[in-house]
C-alpha cells in the first residue's frame, strides 16, 4: 500500500466518525494550512490533521509545522484544530479507535 493510499483510508475512516457525529464534512480540501477535513455542525468549525500508520507502525506524529499552520489557520477561520490518529490493517480496515487530540 502506497502512503497516499494509507492516509486516504485514515481520512475516510476519521470522516466517517464524524459524520456519524453529525458534522458535514469535506475532503482533500487543497487548502493551506495541514488540514485533511473541514467539518462544520450549526455555527462551530473543525479542521482536522488526520495521521494513518499501517499496523504494525503506529500512526506519525504531527510535526511542529503542521501543528503550527493547521492551528494558525483554524484561529483565523474561528475554527478548532484537531489531530486524528489511527491505525489501519492490510485491507484498509480501522484497527482499534480513533485518537483525537485539540491542538489549540
């Protein structure tokens, strides 16, 4: 599996969590800032920096960087910031839960 291919499963897998949440989300926005979804639910904003390891490598750490233009960007947009961690199995499969962390 490419590293393309395991972090659009990540994303899809953090997506999917929450919509069942009832956010309405969008993906692969090309934005700047080191986000990989957009949710939005009535007036409040998530921007989310998903990180997808495939077992049995545990999911990468946001760099300094990312942390820093996802979390700029979110401040700016009244937004929160947020990264999500997970782990995914040969078939793509989510392994265990979805690690969810405020960054600001």
């Amino acid at each position: 599996m490419t590293p393309a291919e395991i972090g659009n499963y990540g994303e899809r897998h953090a997506t999917a969590a929450l919509q069942a949440r009832g956010w309405q989300c969008q993906r692969n926005t090309q934005q700047p800032g080191s986000t990989d979804i957009e949710a939005r639910s009535g007036n409040k904003g998530l921007l989310v920096q998903v990180k997808t390891g495939l077992v049995p490598n545990p999911p990468p750490a946001i760099s300094p960087e990312e942390k820093r233009n996802i979390t700029s960007r979110a401040t700016n947009l009244g937004f929160e910031a947020w990264l999500a961690q997970l782990q995914i199995g040969a078939q793509g499969e989510l392994i265990g839960a979805i690690n969810w962390t405020k960054l600001n």
